[in-house]
RNA sequence: GGGCAGGUACCGAAGUGGACAAACGGGGCUGACUGUAAAUCAGCUGGCAGACGCCUUCGGCGGUUCGAAUCCGUCCCUGCCCA
C-alpha cells in the first residue's frame, strides 16, 4: 500500500510536468484531482481513460500538436488507457479558442479528406499498440436537436462573452457566429461519450476542458475529468502559436532534413520554449543551457543545433538526426551542396529560364527571370544572368539558398 | 424588416473617375553581412512578353463613360443601432 501511493506520487509529478494553466490555484486543484483519480482508479483496478481531441481543419499534423501527443504518451507508458479522438464534427464547427476570427467552414467530405492519415501521423508518437482511435461523428452524427438544447440548458451567453477572445471579436466588431458557441458543448459531449477521466489540450483549451467538459459530466451523472493543460508551443517565427493557416509549423510528416532546418530557423528568443516543450531535456538541464548562453559561454547556433537534433531524434531517430545535421553544416554553414537531390534532364534547345520552369524550381517564368536579376541562380557555384540563354551545360543548379538540381544534358 | 458603416492582393490596410497591377505595414522570396535558414541592412513580391506592350485582379452580376477599385442599379455577405 505504501509502495503504490509512492507509485502514484511519481505519476503525478511526471504527469503535471510542463503543463501551463495561467493559474496556480486551478494548477493545484488539478493535481489533488489527479492524485485521486489515480488512488481510486487503483483501488478499482483499472487504468484511467485519457484523451486528447484534434480537429482534421488540416491535413497536416505539427509539432505543436505532438507536445500534447507527448503527454499521451506518458500516460501510456505508466499503462493508462489512451484515446486519440479524431474530432471530424468538431472540425465543421470550428474551436473559436484559438482564432480571432471565425474558421472557414469545411464540408464533411473535405474533413474525412484531412483526418486521413492523422492517425499514421499521431503513430509518430504514440503507441499503435495501445492507443483507441475514435472519431466523434460516432456520437455527434447521432445529436438530436433536444439532446442540443439540453446541452445548452447548462451554459449562459455571459459566459461565452466573458472569454478574452469573443470579448476581443466584439470589440473589433468582428463577427461571431452563433454555431462557433456549439463547439465547446460538443467537446464537452465527447468527454461524457468517453467517460474520460483525463482529458489533455492546449492551455488555450481552459474553457472548454475545466468549464465545458466538467460540467456536462457532472449534468450526466459523471465524475468530471482532471484537465491536463500544457503550454502552448510558438511557430517557426517564434511569437504566433504554430498553425498550418498562420504558415509556421514544423510537419511532423517530412524529412529530418526539413525538420532539422525548419527549427534552425526558429528565432533565438524562442528556443527555451521549445526546448521545454519539444525535448525530453530536464528543466535543470534547460535551466543549464539558458543560463550558459546568458553568460556567452554556449553559442546560440550551437544550442540551437543542440535543439534541433534533439527533436529530430525524437520523429527520425539519432542516427538521422546526425544525417540531417551534416547535412544542414554542409549546405548552410559551408554552403556546399547536399548529397542527394533531384535530377533533372535538359532537352535540347532549352534556355535557362525553361529549365527553372520545366523543373519546377520556379512557380513562374516572372518569378524564374526574377530570380535570376537577384542572383539567386548558380551552376556550379557560377551565377547565370541570362534568362534566355541556352542552358549552358551539366552539373549542379542552385536557386536561391536551398533548392537544387542534379542536371544532366539528354543525348540527342 | 428599417437606418448607418463596410467588403481591396497571402493577411492587415490606403485609394473614391484617368498618372492603379493598385500606397504603406506584416508575411514570403532574393542578396549582403553574420553566429544560423537568428538579428540587421538592401531589393523583389499577379501572369505573358520583357523594349514598347498585352491579359486577369479591388464581394457577384449588369449599366454609365473614350476610360471604373472609384459613379449608377441590383444581388450576396459583415458590423453597429432600431424592431
């Protein structure tokens, strides 16, 4: 008995860790909640029931979504059930959390579309073995409309007016439509559907979660969940949150070459963060690194390498992490060429620019003869400046910093 | 349903008959520099041709005009106020 409460000490203390509510009063009450579930969950001898939901509005899952992919993972691994909820309906309505403004709508048809390889994609992280997948049309297809006005029996406008990003909308006269306040019900629903005792989001999901979701369970005779909430992480740009319609994310379906680079690209501000979020370094580890680059003692390229072959490391392995950051020292830093890339035949008769068109280097031939007046076009490390020449010969083309071409002369 | 204000390029936002492919800012791209694809500085940023020029784009459609993002009609959409 002694040793299990121990056991549990140590789950909480992984399970809390990193997570951001913006308020130490509801952070603590989260952990005594989490302490309990997990004594009773014990008692009962079962695992808790942990989920996450994410929204296909994309095709495209990011490194932003695996930090709560991440957490699901700890649950996993100390034997919890995880459920990896594929909000297809949700998706149609849009969480207005994150958005200051309203989301396109999608058709059901284009969802599917999206949600088609999300699981493969979650697969980069969590255990197939061990993870439930479901979609929430199961339940939310099956709504009627007195089951929707009973959910709405137990919410007020007040308090969907009160959040910071309607009161935003409202005072930039922005509109708010009316489906967009469905959308916490609906996520509160899922959370009744699945019985959850742990329910995992963004910080930004506070509303939905501690507010939402708790009170449809209790409405339906359930213990409401414990909200697990983790900080949010930036895009590449370093301020933005990482949205695939902001343009910032780091995909996790990509190469390690990408990734490598697209995190080399990051400011140097927003290193911390990801560093605390993205990595399995220890915050005394962080604390270590910060305080040496403070000092100047560690260089901010070598801390942001140090990074970015961390994350990699985690999606591709070290041994491709290693791969992808010889690569990047040899194109960026020496400004060589990589080992591998494309190639590309030039038939005969073509001029420069028709080369940059046909093999899709440019989007343009404005764009190719654009490229080529800022000097953005080499052969061999040779600059070309004549877009109507003929392609002068073989070997390796360059436009801009890293796009290449392995061109070789059709024999004809 | 009525009154008022709006709908401009990837985003924000000027422009209110010709000099508008459309100011400016952000984003993106290129170059220089560097410590990195950070920061900073400079340039570019609809397409075809690249010399003149031509084509498509300012919510949709239709008009007025030699000429419309700009004026008129009509329709759609948003905000505010009223009901």
């Amino acid at each position: 008995m002694e040793q299990h409460t121990l056991d549990i000490e140590k789950q909480v203390t992984l399970l809390m860790r990193g997570t951001e509510y913006g308020d130490e009063q509801l952070k603590e009450a989260m952990r005594i909640e989490l302490r309990q579930r997990l004594i009773e969950a014990q008692a009962e001898g079962r695992p808790l029931r942990v989920y996450c939901g994410y929204d296909p509005t994309a095709t495209d899952l990011h490194l932003g979504h695996t930090i709560t992919m991440q957490k699901l993972r700890q649950f996993q691994d100390l034997g919890h059930h995880v459920i990896f909820l594929i909000g297809d309906y949700t998706a149609l309505v849009g969480d207005p959390s994150d958005k200051n403004k309203a989301r396109p709508i999608l058709s059901h048809e284009q969802v599917l579309e999206n949600a088609k390889t999300f699981a493969e994609q979650a697969f980069r992280v969590l255990d197939p073995e061990k993870t439930e997948i479901r979609y929430n049309s199961e339940w939310l297809g099956k709504l009627t409309l007195v089951d929707l006005i009973y959910l709405g029996q137990n919410f007020t406008v007040q308090q969907f007016l009160a959040r910071e990003n309607f009161a935003k909308r409202i005072k930039e006269g922005s509109p708010i439509f009316l489906h967009e306040t469905f959308y916490p019900l609906l996520q509160g629903y899922d959370a009744v559907m699945l019985k959850a005792d742990v329910q995992v989001g963004g910080s930004d999901q506070l509303f939905n979660i501690i507010v939402a979701g708790r009170k449809l369970q209790e409405v339906f005779g359930q213990k409401p969940l414990v909200g697990i909430l983790v900080d949010i992480l930036p895009g590449t740009d370093g301020v933005q949150r990482m949205s695939k319609t902001t343009g910032n994310i780091v995909p996790i379906f990509t190469t390690s070459e990408d990734m490598y680079g697209k995190l080399m690209s990051i400011p140097d501000f927003a290193m911390g963060k990801y560093f605390r979020l993205s990595t399995r370094l220890t915050s005394e580890e962080i604390s270590a690194l910060e305080a040496g680059l403070a000092a100047g003692k560690i260089h901010p390229r070598d801390a942001k390498m140090r990074l970015a072959r961390e994350i990699v490391s985690i999606f591709y392995g070290s041994e491709a992490a290693e791969a992808a950051e010889a690569a990047f020292v040899q194109i960026f830093q020496r400004k060589d060429v990589p080992e591998e890339m494309d190639v590309y035949q030039v038939q005969p008769g073509q001029s420069i620019l028709d080369v940059l068109v046909d093999s899709g280097m440019v989007d343009s031939r404005s764009a190719g003869r654009r490229m080529i007046q800022q000097n953005g076009v080499r052969l061999n490390g040779e600059t070309l400046d004549d877009p109507n020449a003929p392609f002068p010969g073989e070997g390796i083309l360059q436009v801009g910093k890293r796009h290449f071409r392995r061109i070789i002369i059709s024999k004809e």
